[in-house]
C-alpha cells in the first residue's frame, strides 16, 4: 500500500549555531509523493564544516508524535547534501537519503500511560 506524503508536514528542523548571519534555506524534492519515494533533502547557507542536527517530526492520526534526528557536518561550500552525505549519528547512522524517516520512533514523552512488553 503506497502512502501519501506531505514533506512539508513533517516539520523538519535544524538545531545549530550559524555565524554568517543568513538562514539556512532547507529544501526537499519532491515536496509532495508517496512514501516510499526518495526525497532529496538539502540545508544551505550553513557555515562550511559546521556541526548540524537535523530533526524530524510527524504527528500521525491517533495524535501520536513521532521523531527522528541525524548529526551531520557540512561541507566546504557550508552545504549538507542528506541523499549523499552520511549521518554520523542519532536515530541512524551512514547514508541514507530516507533516514529521517524511516528510524522514526514514538517521542519519549508522546503518551505516558504506554508501556511495551517483550
């Protein structure tokens, strides 16, 4: 079954320090498709070399909050490339261009009452 997909849905943030006095400008390709279509996700405008951790949000039907983050470092150009460049770690490691994504995990303070048993 192929699931619809709103990138834009999926609140995608940066948590960094950027000295250059300009935002990042985060773009993803396409902004809309299926689930199981790659998205080409970029972040510009960063210092080169710069410490990133991108996260990602999703807020599912029943109200649960799902999330992912990934630990990148941007190159000579200040530019994290995520169909490319390799997460040096979070929710996933190497390269991963769906890694956002797919390592997403129910948010340690989504329900409190929910337990998992093995």
């Amino acid at each position: 079954m192929d699931i619809p997909m709103d990138i834009c849905s999926l609140n995608l943030g940066i948590a960094m320090n950027n000295s250059l006095g300009v935002a990042p400008i985060i773009k993803a390709e396409p902004t809309r498709g299926l689930v199981d279509e790659p998205v080409k996700l970029e972040i510009a405008h960063l210092v080169p070399n710069q410490q990133v951790t991108l996260h990602s949000q999703l807020l599912s039907e029943d109200d649960d909050r799902w999330m992912a983050y990934a630990h990148y470092i941007s190159d000579s150009e200040g530019i994290i490339r995520v169909s490319q460049d390799e997460s040096l770690g979070g929710t996933y490691t190497g390269q991963e261009s769906m890694g956002l994504i797919w390592s997403m995990k129910l948010a340690p303070d989504n329900r409190q009452e929910m337990r998992y048993c093995l």
